[in-house]
C-alpha cells in the first residue's frame, strides 16, 4: 500500500515541477507564488472539509472521500485538461497584462496564463500531505504501539521508498520515449496519459488494499489493543483549532512540520533555477528528475537499515534530531558552492565541470540526503509522536499539521523568497541571507524536537506508571512468568516477583516491572527511578 502512495507522489512531485518550471512564460521564480497563494488557501480548504467529514463519516468512509477525488483529477488532466490546453488557457489575455503591468508581476500571470498546470501542483502536493501524511500513517498509528512502531515503521518506509527508485525510473523512460517520437507528436501529451494511468491504477491499488485490509487485521488488531483513553465529543472546526492550539506537544510538533517546509523550500527552490539553467528542455529537466528520484530512492533505502538501530540505541529524541542537523550541513555547503563559485572555477574546469553544473549536482546530494534523512527519520519520529495521544487530539492534530502546517512552512519559505526577490532584485542576489535564514530555522526546529522529546518520554512513563499500578507491580523489580492449565483447561499465566534465592529454571522468561509495563502498554521501558522507584 505504502509502495503504491510514494510510486505515484514521486511521479506526481517529478511531473509537476516539469509542467511549471518549464511552462510558457513560466519558471522556478514562479513556484513560491504558487505555495503561497495557490497551494496553501487549498490546504486550508481541505482541512476545514475534512474535519467536518470527520465529525459525520466514519474512518473507512473518510479515507474513500479523500481518495477517489484525486484519482479522478488525475486522470481526467493527462486525458481531458491537458490536450485542451490551448483552449483552456488565457494565454493571449495574461501576455496583454504582462506587458501592462511589467514584470514584477510575472509570477502571478504565469500561474493566471498556465492555471491547469498550475492546479496538478497543488493537487500533486496535497496528495504528499493528504494521502502520504494524513491517509496512511494515520491509519498506521490507529494499529500500532509506539514500541512496534520503532521496529515496522523503518520497514514501512524500506520497502516503501524502492518505489523512488522503479517511480524513477518510469519518468526517466518515459522522457526518453518523448525524445524518440517523430516530428509532430505532442511528446508531453504521450507520457503524461502513461504516467497518468500508471497513477490512476496505483490509486485503485491503494484503495482495494485499504478494503481488504479493514476486513482481515484491523479487525483482529483492534480486538487484541485496549483502548488508551477516552475519545472526547466530537468539535467544531473552530473549537478543534482552539483545542490545538492550547497544546503545548501540538505546537512543538507543528514546528517541526513547518521549519522542515520552510528548510527544504529555501534551498530547493534556488536549486530548481539552476536545474532550469542547465537542462533548459523539458526532456532533459524531466530526464535528470528520474535519476534524481531513483538516487534519493536508493540513498534512503540505506537510511532505512540504519534507522532501525538508531531508534533502538539511542531513542526518539536523537533520531529527530538528525534530519535538522543534515539539512543544516549540506544545506551551508550548497550556499557555499553558490556563493564562492568563482574562485572554484579553475578547480572545477580540472573536473570537467562547470560552476553551474556543479550547482546542480552538489543541490541534488543536498536534496537526496535531506529527503532521504526525511524519509527514514523524521516522519516515523512524526509519525511516533502522535501514537501516545487520544483518538480525537490525534485525529484532528494530524489533519491540522500534515494537511495546514506542511504547506504552511512551504508557503512560509516561499514568502521569505518573495520578499528577498523583492529587496534584492533577484533570487541569486538574496542568497547569502537565505543561507542565514536557513540556521535560525534549523535551530528553532532543533530546540522544539528537544521540547517534544521530553514531552514524548513524558507521556510514555505516565501510560507506564498507570499499567504499573494496575497490574500492581513495583518498579526495579524482577518478575518471572508462571503458566497452568485452568480449570476449563485453558492455559493461563501471570508475573511474580523472584525473591533473593528463588532458583529461576532455565528458559524462563525473566522481565523487570518497567519491562513488563512497556510490553503490555507498546511503549519504550523507563528507567525505575523515573517511575517512581
């Protein structure tokens, strides 16, 4: 389920910078106009939409109503919008208000003149912050414990990011089928109605799993967990913002979100006009998208291993800690590539390159391992951190800050651009002090990944200490498990505490309190001194 949702967002997040960045009259400079006027007021749209469905539909229902829209979005663009394009599209109008109102405001005409195209974007980004975010791991974390979470959702994610890698490659192939078509045949239109179908059939994919799924283990998985707290009555749209709002642990949690948006939009979006600049062709631009995608595949698939042993060695608070201290690096070498080109040229022309292209590349690595960093760390930390909550502050949190917070810090990093093209005439002139913007980011997000951590701990040994009291057990004690067959002939078991001298028989499973409350309550056991010892 989860390959098909990330096969079709990297075809979908690889295509639609393709029909933008390479639109007529269009370019890279247009993209942070779009994440803040276009692709933000819809995000906000859906959240307010989805949290009212959620109050009337039920789980299953709401799934089937967020879905089925965007499969049919896709399909009819690749098959109806797109070849009527010329139609659609003011093209002759936007050109009139361009040469009237100058080209300061290139930007919003070109999203006027090119608004098709403009509209997959947004709907390419929200499938990331609806499907990927909120639909999948929301229906993860209704299944799962925090403690299976350390071990399967690293797992999810390895065998879900091979799609980058097969996802990259089907745009690479199909932007070299454009390539060979003969003079005359729309080539954009040929691999959009292939990549489309391949996106329409992975939707329907997703769906069929989602319902075989909610007949065969969800219901013996819901069966098996106690519920951890009572759901509260269903709210308002305004009263669930209020509600959020008020919570420290939400707020710290929507920092991330929102400087992780803000990091990869400052550096990304600077990186896309190189790209533009090297590969000025559509085949080419979306030629180098497919390998990227497929190297930021097989990077994270190796993120992936190594995640699962980070999770378990050093806990949550260090794992979210390393995607913000990756961006920070490799973010400081790209601006600094940018800025001292000069001086490097004579060592690059040595390497066959050329400042531009070298852009490109060291932008690409940039990418490759923030994304990647991103992929095997900071979403199943994200993802981790709303388990502990109750059904209602989870539901609705996740939908404000996957769906509000994700484009937020996108459209955060876009109006930091705007306004720096504005000041500074141009996004290359404004690039030293995106550089500085990006540090104060990072360390307002690392200083809330260290807030939320405690919070998180914090609330993993308050479920352990009510398990403690209820099963009556004594924190730094050692318990062994005993089993017999009862009176019905059913085997049965329970704990008891091993005294000084008891001889414990070989193979007999020997656990200490805090143990026995973390098995039982899907938590990391604390220390005893931290639940009360």
């Amino acid at each position: 389920m989860f390959f098909c949702i990330l096969f079709n967002y990297t075809i979908l997040r690889d295509t639609k910078d393709v029909l933008v960045v390479t639109a007529p009259g269009s370019g890279a400079e247009v993209i942070p106009f779009l994440k803040t006027w276009v692709n933000l007021p819809m995000a906000i749209g859906f959240t307010v939409l989805y949290a009212k469905l959620a109050n009337i539909l039920s789980t299953e229902a709401l799934f089937y109503a967020c879905i089925l829209p965007f499969i049919a979005f896709f399909g009819s663009f690749a098959f109806i919008m797109y070849p009527l394009r010329d139609v659609l599209h003011p093209t002759k109008f936007c050109e009139n208000l361009l040469s009237s109102a100058g080209v300061r405001f290139a930007g919003p005409i070109a999203i006027l003149r090119n608004w098709t195209f403009c509209l997959f974007y947004v709907m390419a980004e929200l499938w990331g912050s609806v499907v990927v975010s909120l639909l999948f791991w929301g229906f993860a974390n209704q299944i799962t414990t925090v403690d299976e979470a350390k071990t399967f959702y690293p797992l999810f994610g390895l065998g879900a990011n091979v799609a980058l890698i097969f996802s990259g490659r089907a745009v690479k192939y199909f932007s070299q089928v454009r390539a060979k078509l003969p003079p005359g045949v729309d080539g954009w239109g040929y691999s959009l109605k292939g990549m489309m179908s391949m996106v329409v059939i992975g939707g329907f994919l997703i769906t069929l799993i989602y319902w075989a799924l909610q007949r065969t283990v969800v219901p013996r998985v819901q069966a098996g967990q106690p519920k951890k707290k009572k759901q509260k009555s269903n709210m308002s749209v305004g009263e669930s913002f209020n509600f959020l709002a008020k919570s420290p642990y939400i707020r710290d949690l929507a920092t991330l979100v929102v400087a992780y948006g803000i990091s990869i939009n400052l550096v990304e979006v600077t990186w896309k006009s190189k790209i533009k600049a090297q590969f000025p062709n559509p085949n080419e631009y979306s030629s180098f998208m497919g390998d990227f995608s497929s190297a930021t595949g097989a990077v994270t698939f190796v993120m992936m291993l190594l995640s699962r042993t980070i999770f378990k060695k050093y806990g949550w608070g260090v794992a979210a800690l390393i995607t913000p201290i990756v961006l920070l690096i490799t973010g400081v070498i790209f601006f600094g590539l940018v800025l001292g080109s000069g001086p490097l040229t004579p060592w690059l022309a040595t390497l066959g390159l050329t400042p531009l292209m070298a852009a490109v590349l060291v932008g690409g690595a940039q990418n490759v391992f923030s994304k990647s960093a991103k992929y095997s760390l900071f979403d199943p930390c994200k993802e981790m951190a709303y388990i502990p909550l109750d059904r209602e502050t989870q539901l609705k949190g996740k939908a404000a800050i996957d769906v509000v917070c994700n484009p937020l810090g996108k459209s955060g990093g876009a109006l930091i651009q705007q306004g720096m093209i504005v000041g500074f005439g141009s996004l290359a002139a404004s690039t030293p002090y995106l550089g500085v913007i990006l540090g104060i980011i990072v360390f307002a997000w690392i200083k809330a990944a260290a807030s939320l951590s405690k919070q998180f701990s914090a609330l993993e040994i308050k479920e352990q200490r009510a398990k403690l009291a209820e099963e009556g057990l004594k924190p730094g004690q050692k318990y062994r498990f005993e089993s017999k067959v009862n009176e019905q002939g059913f085997i049965e078991g329970k704990y008891v505490p091993i005294q000084a001298g008891d001889n414990v028989p070989a193979g007999t499973e020997v656990l200490s309190a805090e143990e026995i409350a973390a098995k039982k309550t899907g938590t990391t056991p604390q220390p005893p001194e931290k639940l009360g010892a």
